[in-house]
C-alpha cells in the first residue's frame, strides 16, 4: 500500500536526513563539498514543496471525496517552489485561520531561510549554479527550519487520527 500524507512526508525526511548526514562527512576543504551543498539545495527545496503539496493532497482525500476530490487533486497536481508566500497562500486556501498561523509561525529566521534556500534552488535550476555558493552546513540549517515548518503543515493538514478513532482488531 503505497504510503501518503504524513507518512510519506517522514519517509522521505528519513532519506533526506541520511543525505545530510553522508555530506557531513566530505571534508569542508573538499572542492566537491560545494557540489554536494548545491545538490543538497536541491534535495531540501524539493522535499519541502513535495511535503507541502502531498499532505494537502492528504487533507483532501481525508475530507472529500467525488468530483470534488478530483477536483481538488487537480489544483495540487502542479506544485510550485515553496516560497513562503506560496505555502501562506496554500495554507490559506484550508483556513485563514492556519493562514495566520503558519504567517506567524514564519517570521523572522524561519522566512529567511526558506527564502535563502529557494533564492539558491532557483538560481541552480536555472543554470547559475556559479552564483549560488553556499556550504552544507548552511543547506543543514535551512533543512531544519524547513522541518519545523513541515512538522507545522503536518499538524496543520494531516493530523494524527487520534487513538479512540482508531479501530482495533478483535
């Protein structure tokens, strides 16, 4: 059964916290230290808009169903890269009152970070790889502000089904 939501999203967190952990160990004075910073950018950006879009996706399957499940599968079918003002505005669309919360939730280092990193995924993608200098301990420390962030929309969009809802069997 493949897995979604929540799920999912810890999955590949797993993954991407393995390949934190395999850079961490390339020597800093290693000239491919910064390759693998810059494919690191990629593996953070990308982990947070998949995370973002797919517990939206969850939201959705666990609340609709239909015409309007296909519907609103259709409008996260294209995902965009996650700048804070795009995962305000996702957000939003659930309920302005999770809107002002990840807008607070945002401000300050948080909005930096996630700016910073997708500042650097876009300049990569477009083939400015050059102006895009940055080290993996930095990439490390947009991935746990992004964390916390998806930890937020986790909590947010797909929340745990709490025990006395869960089935037991016989």
């Amino acid at each position: 059964m493949p897995l979604h939501g929540r799920a999912l999203v810890i999955v590949e967190e797993g993954r991407l916290k393995d390949a934190i952990s395999r850079a961490n160990a390339i020597d800093a004075l290693d000239q491919l230290s910064g390759d693998v910073a810059q494919y690191l950018v990629l593996r953070v950006a990308g982990w947070l808009e998949q995370s973002a879009y797919e517990l939206a996706r969850a939201r959705c399957r666990r609340h609709v169903s239909g015409p309007v499940l296909s519907f609103s599968l259709s409008h996260l079918e294209r995902t965009t890269n996650p700048w804070c003002e795009q995962l305000v505005i996702l957000v939003g669309r659930f309920d302005a009152g999770w809107q002002s919360t990840l807008d607070a939730f945002l401000a300050g280092e948080r909005k930096d970070a996630i700016n910073s990193l997708m500042g650097l995924r876009t300049r990569i993608a477009h083939g400015e790889a050059s102006t895009a200098r940055t080290s993996v301990a930095r990439v490390a420390g947009y991935y746990q502000s992004c964390s916390e962030v998806v930890e937020l929309l986790c909590d947010l969009l797909d929340p745990p089904v709490p025990q006395e809802y869960v089935a037991v069997p016989a």
